[in-house]
C-alpha cells in the first residue's frame, strides 16, 4: 500500500510532540512493508527530498515551513498530482489539516483520506485566552487571533473532517470538539513511545528534575521555574532543573533563571540529540510539564513517564486522560505555581513516593501507550479506508 502523509511540520523543521508522533507512525508502516510518502511544507535551507529510514520525503520548495500558507495549497496540488502518476496513492494520512488542499483532487481519484487530530481550532482558542496579555498595549490580538482560529475553523478544519473517511484523536478528550460531520468516523488512537531499558537513578543529590518541550508561554515552564525560586533556600540547594528545548521563549527563561538567581539550580539546554536527552531523562527522578496549553496528549508526558519519572502535570487536555493523580502522577490547576511549588516540596520531602509513583508510570505505559501499539492501530485504520 503507497500511502501518502500530508503534514505542514515534521522534525527536520523542529522538534515537538507533533512531528515525532507523525514520524514514528511513518518509521512503523515502512517496517510493516508498505510505502511511505511525505510532503510537507518547505525548509529554510532549500532541501527539497531526503530519503529517511525507507521514508521519501518531499519539501515544497516555496511554501513557507511549518505554515499552511497559499504556496502550500497550490504547490501540494501540482505534486500530489505527480506523486500519483510516478505510484499511485492508495490513502492520504492527513496530520489535522494537512489534506485540505487536494480534498477535491482525493474525492476525483478515489483516494480515501484519513485525518489524525491533536488538537482543534477550539482548543486553540482556549490556549490563546489562557496564555494571552491582557496589557492594553495587545487589546487588538484579543479580537485578532480567535477571528483567524474562526476562519481556519470554518474554511479548513470543518472541509478536512467532512472530506475524510475516517478520523482519529490522539486523547478521547477530543472528542467532544469533534462533533461536526464526525459521525461513526472517529477511533481514539493514544500516542506510543518507545520504551528502553532504564538505568539505576543516581542516589546522591541534587535532585535531577527535567521540564521539556518547545519554549514557547502556553507549555508553563516559567512556572517551573517559578516553583524552583519559591522553594525554601533549604531545598533549592536539593534540586537542579534541566530545561530542554527551543523556541522563542527560551531567552525569557534564560532571564527568569538570571532573575531569581537560580544558576546553580537550573540549566538550559536548548535542543539535545536523542542519546544526550536520554542520558538526562535516566538521571532524573521528577518530571514537570505545567502547560497551559490544550493539549492533546504530549508525548514529553509519556516520555517521562516511561522513563520511570514522577511526574507534575498540568490537569489540562489529554493529560488527566493518561495519569491517574496520585497514583502515577500528580495533576495540577494550570497556571498555579502555589500548587506546584507545594507538590514538588512535598516529593522532596518523600523520596519513596517519589519511587513509587514513578515505577507505577513506568508500567502504565509499558501496558497501555507502546509505539508498536499506535503504529498498528492507525495502519489498521488506514487499511480498512481503503477497502
């Protein structure tokens, strides 16, 4: 089966919850023996293919990365139309709305498209009211952004579900949002990780505490930081931070740090290549992960969990959906530093709890969010399209 992905970001662009989902998912159907064809949008560098482990990526050139802009429309329409005629398309797997271009080009050829969702444009909205500046300086992005969520709602979001011929939503709290043209289409399919073999935590201190994600407001992990500062001088002196990722917030974090004087307690490492991230993710012992953001279920989560991290969440989106507060993790009100501060001190205060929520989120994923698991449940769904 040649099945074609459509998707504005994968992790050539930048690396996120998102794009690593789309590219374990793409690895999984090549080692399953069927053919994989990216396009996506283009790269600041020019590359326009790339092979990647049986994958055959196409950049559009012209298109501006990591945006469904014009140039996505029209050129996504020349090449689709190319990519059939070289080998036919037997299903388009469209990330959100990634197939709203050639819909009516699918419908023509009988192609059918299966659409994957993290998120909605609803969800958006409620991200950008949660994480927005109410300063009247940015009085108009409080009237400009929800009318542009609106437009890619009715324009792209509501075609895309209407055009595909089955849906699925990485966390069962989608659903609701999913309303619209969505009957008997829907299958939760929860995001997989991969899990590896974990090494004894190191036993003296500091505490190794990581938060990780693109750094951008909406993923919280200024109030991680926060949390650190108002710790007692006592037990900032315990812990170190490890703040791993990029994006444009990472040089106000790097002032938050400066500002509470927490050089000795946090490091920023910008972006890391897999085996530096592993190595921090196995001395670590707690997660944090305090977005605002309505997620639909970060993979930094499970990853965290699979490496046996006692993790500190957000009680926001998919989150609640995959840990059980107390049990294999803590949930907290979002934005609520007082909370965060006062559970991160409480763990400080009990190392074996801190052990025991972590070797029960270890077994949660090993049982119920493999990869192997994701790759076939979407590969099934994409099989059944076709028939």
């Amino acid at each position: 089966m040649h099945i074609l992905v459509m998707t504005r970001i994968i992790t050539r662009h930048s690396h996120g919850g998102m794009q690593k989902q789309t590219m374990d998912l793409c690895y999984g159907f090549v080692k399953a023996g069927h053919d994989v064809t990216i396009l996506t949008t283009g790269r600041v560098d020019g590359v326009e293919y790339e092979n990647d482990q049986g994958c055959e990526i196409h950049y559009l050139s012209g298109s501006k990365p990591g945006r469904y802009s014009l140039n996505w429309n029209k050129l996504s329409k020349l090449a689709i139309a190319k990519l059939h005629i070289e080998k036919p398309i037997d299903v388009i797997h469209s990330q959100s709305m990634g197939s709203r271009p050639v819909l009516r080009w699918a419908k023509k050829n009988k192609v059918p498209v299966v659409s994957t969702w993290h998120g909605t444009c609803f969800t958006e909205i409620s991200s950008f009211f949660s994480s927005a500046s109410y300063h009247p300086r940015y009085w108009h992005w409080l009237l400009i952004m929800p009318s542009r969520f609106l437009r890619q709602y009715f324009t792209m979001e509501l075609p895309v579900r209407k055009g595909s011929r089955a849906i699925t939503l990485v966390s069962p709290t989608l659903e609701p949002k999913m309303k619209i043209f969505v009957k008997n289409k829907v299958t939760t399919i929860s995001n997989g990780i991969e899990t590896i073999d974990l090494l004894p935590k190191p036993q003296n201190p500091p505490v190794e505490i990581i938060a990780i994600g693109r750094m951008e407001r909406q993923k919280g992990i200024h109030h991680a930081i926060n949390a650190i500062a108002k710790l007692t001088p006592e037990k900032r002196q315990m812990v170190h931070l490890n703040v791993v990722g990029e994006g444009p917030y990472l040089h106000d974090l790097k002032s938050l740090i400066e500002k509470h004087d927490l050089h000795k307690s946090a490091t920023c490492f910008g972006r890391l290549p897999d085996k530096e991230l592993f190595d921090i993710y196995q001395k670590c012992v707690i997660h944090l992960m305090p977005t605002t953001r309505q997620e639909g279920l970060p993979l930094t989560v499970l990853e965290g969990m699979s490496f046996g991290l006692a993790t500190i969440a957000s009680d926001i989106g998919g989150i609640p959906s995959v840990i059980s507060d107390g049990i294999d993790g803590l949930l907290i009100e979002p934005g609520n530093e007082q909370q965060l501060t006062s559970l991160l001190s409480s763990l400080l205060d009990n190392p074996t709890k801190i052990i025991t929520i972590g070797t029960q989120a270890r077994k949660k994923i090993e049982d119920k969010y493999s990869r192997e698991r994701m790759v076939a449940e979407t590969l099934q769904i994409l099989v059944d399209s076709t028939e």
